[in-house]
C-alpha cells in the first residue's frame, strides 16, 4: 500500500524476531528497550516541583486546577518528578479497558502520579521518536500481550525487554519531521471534515426549527403568536399550554418482566445496556411502565433536550416524566422535534428549578405550563414525514464525511507504523 502511495522501502531487511514489527531496516539496531530507555523515579520529596500533569487521551497535559477534586493525596511529595521529552506510561487496568492510549509524551516540568511508568530515553535515542514508536505499540495493542498468566498491570520491566528498533540519531530526527508534517496535514484535513460535519448538523437544525414552527408552505399566511421567544406563527395553528395537549402517564409495571430502557442524547430511549455505564439510573426501585409512542423526558436533563419517543414496551427511571397527547391523532414525533428545537430549549432552561447532583429538575407542573404550538394534526404528519426525509438526506451527509475521517486517521496510523518500523524510507 505504501509504495502505491509514492513511499520507497529500504535496500535491505533482517528479522527483529517481535511479531509484531516484522522485519526492519538492515542498518537499524535492534534490541530490548533498555539500550534506550530507562526508568525515572524521582520522587517530588520537599515538594521542588507543583506543577501537576495528567495522562489524558494519549497526551500529557497540565492538570486545571479547578478539577483537582475528589480523590487527591495527602502530599504530592509521593509524586514523581517529570522532564519535557519523558514518555509517561498507564500500564494499569489492562484486563478492563483495551481502547484507552496508554503512552504520552510530557512536553512541560511538572510532577505526575506515581503509579504510571515514567521512561526516560537514553542519548541515543531521540524522545519523539520513542514517542511515535510507542504510540504506534500502544494502538496495535502491543502491550496487552506483554506479561503472562494473570499479570494485570505493567511495569518497566515490561519496557526493559521490549523490542525496539533503533535507527540513527539523525535518521530519528528526519523521521519525526516526516512525521510532524504529514500529521499535522492530516489531522487538519480530519478538521475541516468535523467542521463540516458540525455546519451540516447545525443547518439540519436550523431546517427543523423553521419545518415546526413554521410549517412547509412558505407562503402561508403568518400572525403573531403572541408569545415572545415564539414569534410569528402560520395564521391557522394554535397556541396553548401542554396541559391542553398532555397528559402525564404514571403506571407501573403489571407483569414485573419488562426491560429496563434509559435514554442518551445521542441514541434516545433505548434498553438500558446500550447507554453508557455513567448514563445509566442505578436504581429502578418505583419504576414507570412506558407505551410505545409515549414522550419520555429525562426531567433532570430537560434543559439537554433529552426527549423520546418510546419505541417500546419497557420501564425507565422514576426521575423520568412519561407524557401521551390526549388529542387523538395529535403527533407525540411532532413535539419530540418541536421540544428540541433551541427556542424551546431555553424556555426549559429558565424553567428548571433546583438542583440534584448536578442536575436541572423540570417538575411536571412547570412543562404543563409552557406554550405549545398545534398545528393541525394532517400538518403535523406532513412535518414528520419531511423531517424522516431530511434525516435521511442529512444522515447520508454526514455518514460520508465520517468515512473519510475514518479512512484519514486509518492512514495516519499506518503512516505513523511505517516510518518508525522501517517499512518505508523516508530520507
């Protein structure tokens, strides 16, 4: 693949013996890490440095000090010392987490918690190429097979008999210019693919808003709605409170058996397994039975427009409002997407009252109270199946620029694996 893209390989190669580097240049040295590295374990004794750093999304970066909360130590003497161009290591939790990065490269002084390896490179080697190096171990999950039996955690002993492939001095260093650039090329093309998919989404939203507040015919006849943050309205629909259109359904399970659903932002109200751990109610003690077609709103979430339509028999949180129209034919998708909208969002915002672990509350008193746009129920449908049709349209959008990002950061690692394993010559 690489030489189909322009990229040359070396004259010559010997076997490393790792399987998962293969062969290497002929001219490179190849030995355990030891002959590169070594383990720093300067503790941070008489506190000489206070400058707190974290290991976060494979970069090492300055902790905020507002966040130094919950879990902190007695001392940050127990901390170890860390230097610009030491290459931090999480080594813990292997049997539980596969998909964080578990190597940084720190770029300032400051101390960070002992429990993480702290590898210093030696004089013949250079720390970003050690860095991109282990970067590209650390995504092919190279250190999960480190260790043996029931081992759960790393240690420098781990590094110290590591494989690694060592070019020259200069060759390193023309490396990681090759690698600067080409990064910093395509990460800025994965950047202006997000904007573009951030421009696509917030068009989407603006086409929503306009489709359920204002209807499909342009030409329509308009009036004042006489509800300030509502503005003009076409001339045939209606403004009343929710409390004219819902009521709120307040039933518990009859049988006992049903699943569990809980609700996201991103994926709406779905059984509970398929919501992130941290989004999930620990407790379903009282929970409320939910219909399909049912408006479900996270109450304490109300001001995220965390609203949905049941898809399903099931039972949610106890913190959650369950709503049905009690105008037959009224559409329950119609209100989800009128909800979410930003004009309703801030009437939801200034409307919460309290505040629980963090959360918002909207009680139900307060979202019967709130203005409603009602448009006929034919209208309503029409809404609907046109907003179906956008989200397809716009799905398919933003799917395609996804691939590409996918297909950018597919090559970058690749690049990244090429140059520091020898598989292509870059000088």
């Amino acid at each position: 693949m690489m030489e189909e893209l322009g990229f040359r390989p070396y004259g010559a190669y010997k076997d490393s013996y790792a399987s998962w580097l293969g062969e290497v240049p002929a001219d490179w040295q190849v030995g355990p890490g030891r002959i590169c590295v070594y383990e720093n374990k300067d503790k941070n004794t008489g506190m000489k440095e206070s400058t707190v750093l974290s290991l976060s999304y494979g970069r090492v970066i300055v902790k905020d000090e507002d966040k130094m909360t919950g879990l902190v130590p007695e001392s940050y003497e127990t901390y170890q010392i860390v230097q610009p161009g030491d290459i931090i290591i999480r080594g813990t939790d292997l049997q539980n987490d596969v998909t964080s990065l578990r190597t940084g490269l720190a770029k300032d002084h400051g101390i960070i918690t002992s429990a993480y390896i702290n590898l210093r490179p030696k004089p013949n080697a250079y720390a970003e190429f050690l860095h991109y190096l282990l970067h590209s171990y650390d995504v092919k999950k190279v250190f999960y097979g480190l260790g043996s039996g029931l081992r759960q955690n790393l240690s420098y002993v781990d590094f110290k008999y590591l494989t690694i492939p060592l070019p020259s001095l200069p060759e390193q260093r023309a490396i990681v210019a090759f690698l600067d650039d080409k990064c910093a090329k395509i990460d800025g093309a994965v950047k202006i693919k997000e904007d573009q998919i951030a421009l696509l989404r917030e068009r989407r939203q603006i086409i929503i808003q306009d489709a359920v507040t204002r209807g499909l015919n342009p030409a329509a006849p308009m009036k004042d709605s006489g509800i300030d943050w509502i503005g003009q309205i076409p001339a045939h629909w209606e403004v009343k409170r929710n409390k004219h259109m819902f009521v709120e359904i307040n039933q518990r399970s009859a049988k006992g058996t049903e699943q569990h659903l809980s609700m996201s932002q991103k994926l709406g109200l779905v059984p509970a397994n398929l919501v992130e751990k941290a989004l999930v109610s620990e407790s379903y003690e009282g929970a409320k039975l939910v219909q399909p077609g049912d408006l479900v709103l996270n109450r304490l979430k109300a001001h995220l427009a965390v609203f949905s339509i049941a898809q399903m028999e099931g039972l949610v949180s106890p913190d959650y409002s369950v709503f049905h129209p009690f105008v037959k034919g009224a559409s329950s998708q119609y209100y989800e997407a009128l909800f979410k909208t930003s004009m309703f969002l801030g009437e939801f915002r200034l409307r919460v009252r309290g505040i629980v672990e963090g959360f918002y509350r909207l009680y139900t008193d307060s979202f019967m109270d709130i203005p409603l746009l009602i448009p006929p129920q034919a209208e309503q449908d029409d809404i609907v199946a046109h907003l179906d049709q956008l989200a397809i349209k716009f799905d398919a959008a933003v799917s395609i620029k996804q691939d590409q990002i996918a297909a950018l950061k597919e090559y970058k690692t690749s690049l990244i694996n090429a140059a520091v394993t020898g598989k292509i010559k870059v000088i």
